[in-house]
C-alpha cells in the first residue's frame, strides 16, 4: 500500500521473475514473467476483508519455448502494453510475442533481432526493442489488431516492419521516450548515456563511464586525465566539465596501466575543437603483456609491442621520453623503445615478484651519489625497491640502490605467511615508492612491515632517517609536487591526506569502497581518487 507502506499480500513463483508490470489499463491487474518460459497474469482481488493475489499461468506456444538448436527452455526478459488490448513480450533469443490481454492468449511472435531482447517500449502504435547485440530497433505495429483472427501465433507476412535501426557501443540495458516515442535517453552496458533522436537520426554520447574496476589514472596538468580499466578502455576525461574527450578500446583485454609522455605535441584542429591542445602520447599496459602507445592528437594507436609473457602491471616513460619502462607480475622489467618498438634491456633482479610501481625522477639534478643524471625505481611485491642511475643518450643504466623492507611471517589476519601461495601474498598491502619533491635524496616507502608507518629513506646515509605513523594500512600512495602533502588511501575507503614533515593528517569520507588509485594532479590544486569504477576529484587547499 502507498498510504502506509504496509505490505496487503505476497506470492511466491516457482521460478525467477525477470520484468513484471501493471497493466495500464487496468487498476488492479499486472503480468510477470521469467525464467522457464512462464508467463503469468495477476489479478489483486480486494473484494474481501484480505487482499488476495490470483494468479493465471498462460499457455506458451510450443515454438516460443525452444531455442534453435539447443534443448534450453526460453526465458521472457522483458515486456510492455500497448493501448488496444495487447501485451509485447520479449525473449533471450531475439523473439517479441503478442498477446491478447482480454483472453490471456499468445497470437502471434515475429524475430526481432538475433541476440537476447532487454528493452521493450511500446507507444503510439510503434514498438522499441534494444537488445544484448547493441541494436536499437523502431518497429511499426500497424495491422497488429488485424492479425488476432489467427489459427494460431505464427510470423506475421505483413503490416509489421521494422520503420529504423541503430547500432550501440554497449547492450542496451535501459531507455525511457516521450510519449511520440521520438526522442529518449538509453543506456548501455558500456556505462555509456546516449541521447536518441528517431526522426533526425541522431545518437549523441551524453555521459560515458568505465562498469569494470579501474587500474590506474594519470594526469596531464589539471585540464586532462587518462584511465584504464578492466573492461579494456583507456579513456581520456575533460577534468572541468567531466566529460569524456577519448576512448581507446581493446577488445578481450584488461588495461592495467598508463602513463603520459613528459613532452608536448602540436594540436590538431579537431583537438582544439575539444578542448586537447598539446597532449603528449599515452603509453598503456595490458593483461596479455602488450604495451600500446596512443597519439592523442592523432585519435590513434602508434604502437604495439610485446615485452612482456604476463600481465604488465607497472609502466612510466623514461624522465627525457626516450624510453618506456615497464614491469610484470613475474617481475621482470622491460626497457623499450618508443620510437621502434624494440625491448632494449630486461632487468630481472626482481624476478618472482609482481611489479607494483615504477616511478621517475623530473629532475635532472639531484644531490645524491649517482653518476647519471636520471634516477627512476621499481617496487615489487616482496618489499623491494631498486633504485637506478640512467642516461638514456648513452644506453647507460645501473643499479645504485637495493632496498629490502622487513615484515613479519604472518599476515595482517594473523595467518602465516607463504610464500609459495600466491593468495597469501595477494593479501598482503601492497609496497609502493615515490621520489620525495621535497627532499631530494630520499624514497617515500609504505607497505607491509613491522608497523603501519610511512618511511622515509634517504640515498646518500642509506637508511630509514625517519617514518610517519599511519591508522590503517595503505593501499595506494601518491606525493604532491607543489606542496608539503602526501595522499595514502585504505581499503576502510578513507583518503588520508598527511603533511610531509609534520607526520598530521586528515581523513576524507566518501568512497564506497577500497580506494584502489590517488594521483595529484602536476600542478598539485586536484587530488583523483578512485575506487573500483568511481572518480573523485578533490580540491587541495593549503
């Protein structure tokens, strides 16, 4: 009941409802319908002191039941009433049904696409069906009524014809039309809003989103941002208007990583015309071990290599671009070319462990006991960082640093370690390392270990020199360039944001979930979180 929210009465079904509606026509009749071909129309009786549901299960015709070729029982998915009387219905096989509301009958079925049917709207005598095979279809039901004189329900020869078509980049989960049924708003599994216009022929992308966890997010200035995710997307983001510039699709792949080239290219005229004046290249890692280089300003794809067997689970350029360097969950580390193409150097000091981030200095110059210019490290999973000496002009690279981080032998849980379980390991938080931008010698380190802490590692005295308590164990760390700040998020969904001398911090609500990535942006006014499929963009005050 509306007045009181009480519950009058409840039915069970036998089997799964998938779509149930009221008939509109009717002020207490509605039909649900599910899995095993059941088709059932109710009737709320509340002639008695009790309101009471009784139910009609109708009769399907034998040839709506069965699918081609296969002995699975067909399942109703979706329906919807039209004005004189009739009940559309749709199937997991591209069927429509027409039944006839004042007898309970099937009269006639047609196919209407060749992939399972989830939308189905009917009004001013046109039908719209959207389907799993990303089809968007206008049908026209005139001489519908005509054909209820049927011997039986059979594929109509004439007066049904499809008017138009539209082809999706998602299945079309969700649409809602005016009544003219003209113009509306779909949604895709794509996580994609398309404005649909029939009688212009118009698809406009409205709002477009990542439905898979998101790996990693870089940023380029504050105007622009890149993500990647497990449905195989990188996608590039308007940061002011939130809107998505680009997509980059790679079919039956996950996305794991990305990073921005440090140079600039010249726009285009089409880049200017959104916004993207001066992107440099993107550079992404993916799940089957490719690495792929994106030309923003082009809207294309560059380059493929293949440097790794395993997923590619870490990646940046080289500080001068030169060079893309890229980890594996098996721990090696690939030093490619990006103008070739070609791996020039695989390290493999931290075989057997995941790479979990890799991180470049800016700086060219840094007080520290090096005899190159560029440093760049690697962490992995075991709680390891190596730090490099790198001149890439040169073809020079050389180990100057080997950290080893202790932990205790049992788990946060309180179970032992192995390290011949992979799933134990899994567990663990993960060892992450950035150059410090305040102090130009030391490593920002956290992970698993003796305490929840962030420590601070300096080059040239070769030791911890100090650390910053921490509540919860971090599970994404990130250090702002133009401010004292550094940004820890937890699977307890908190953003931490902690002052870099002073160890303080504050907690920021908000997320539903583990907070999986924290990037500040390069002029350090936005902090980016992520957790799972969302993006919060903060902004920094200090």
């Amino acid at each position: 009941s509306t007045r009181n929210y009480e519950i009058l009465t409840t039915s069970k079904t036998t089997s799964a409802i998938h779509d149930l509606k009221w008939d509109p026509f009717s002020v207490n009749e509605f039909v649900s319908v599910g899995q095993d071909g059941s088709v059932l129309f109710w009737l709320l009786d509340e002639t008695k002191n009790n309101a009471c549901l009784n139910v009609h299960e109708a009769e399907v015709p034998e040839e709506l039941l069965q699918k081609h070729g296969s002995s699975d029982v067909v399942e109703f998915t979706s329906l919807d009433f039209s004005g004189d009387s009739t009940l559309y219905i749709a199937t997991n096989n591209g069927k429509v049904s027409a039944w006839d509301t004042r007898h309970n009958t099937c009269f006639m079925h047609w196919e209407a696409d060749n992939s399972e049917i989830d939308t189905v709207i009917c009004r001013n005598g046109r039908l719209l069906t959207g389907s799993v095979g990303k089809n968007l279809r206008m049908w026209s039901l005139t001489g519908v009524r005509d054909m209820r004189s049927g011997d039986s329900p059979s594929m109509p020869c004439g007066g049904l014809t499809m008017e138009d078509e539209m082809n999706l980049e998602g299945s079309v989960v969700a649409a809602a039309f005016d009544e003219a049924l003209d113009m509306g708003i779909v949604g895709t599994s794509s996580g994609t809003l398309w404005y649909i216009n029939w009688p212009e022929r118009e698809s406009i992308r409205l709002i477009s989103s990542h439905v898979q966890k998101i790996n990693s997010l870089s940023s380029f200035g504050s105007e622009h941002m890149a993500t990647c995710s497990d449905d195989g997307t990188l996608r590039l983001w308007t940061v002011a208007s939130r809107e998505q510039a680009l997509q980059f699709q790679v079919l039956d792949q996950k996305c794991t990583c990305l990073a921005f080239a440090p140079g600039e290219l010249p726009a285009s005229d089409d880049m200017k015309e959104k916004s993207m004046v001066n992107l440099p290249f993107v550079v992404a890692g993916y799940g089957d071990g490719t690495v792929r280089m994106f030309d923003i300003n082009k809207e294309e794809m560059v380059l493929k290599m293949h440097p790794h067997a395993v997923s590619v689970t870490a990646i940046s350029f080289s500080s001068d671009g030169r060079m893309i360097i890229s980890g594996g969950s098996d721990g090696l580390i690939a030093v490619s070319s990006p103008t070739t193409g070609m791996t020039v150097r695989v390290i493999s000091d931290h075989k057997g462990a995941p790479i979990t981030n890799i991180d470049v200095t800016t700086r060219q110059e840094i007080d520290s006991p090096v005899s190159a210019p560029y440093l760049w490290l690697a962490t992995s999973a075991d709680r390891r960082v190596s730090v490099w000496s790198a001149d890439w002009t040169k073809d020079f690279c050389e180990l100057v640093d080997w950290l080893t981080f202790p932990a205790p032998a049992f788990l946060p849980d309180g179970s032992v370690v192995s390290n011949k379980d992979k799933k134990s390991c899994e567990k663990l938080p993960p060892s992450l390392a950035k150059f410090s931008t305040e102090e130009d010698d030391v490593l920002v380190y956290v992970g698993y270990g003796m305490q929840k802490c962030i420590q601070f590692y300096s080059l040239s005295q070769r030791k911890v020199i100090r650390t910053a308590p921490l509540t919860h164990w971090s599970n994404c760390l990130d250090v702002s360039e133009g401010t004292p700040l550094i940004a820890v998020g937890v699977n307890e969904r908190l953003v931490k944001l902690i002052d870099y001398y002073e160890g303080s911090f504050q907690d920021f609500i908000g997320h539903c979930d583990t907070i999986d990535v924290l990037r500040f942006s390069q002029d350090s006014k936005l902090l980016f979180s992520v957790s799972h499929s969302e993006i919060f963009v903060w902004e920094v005050t200090v």
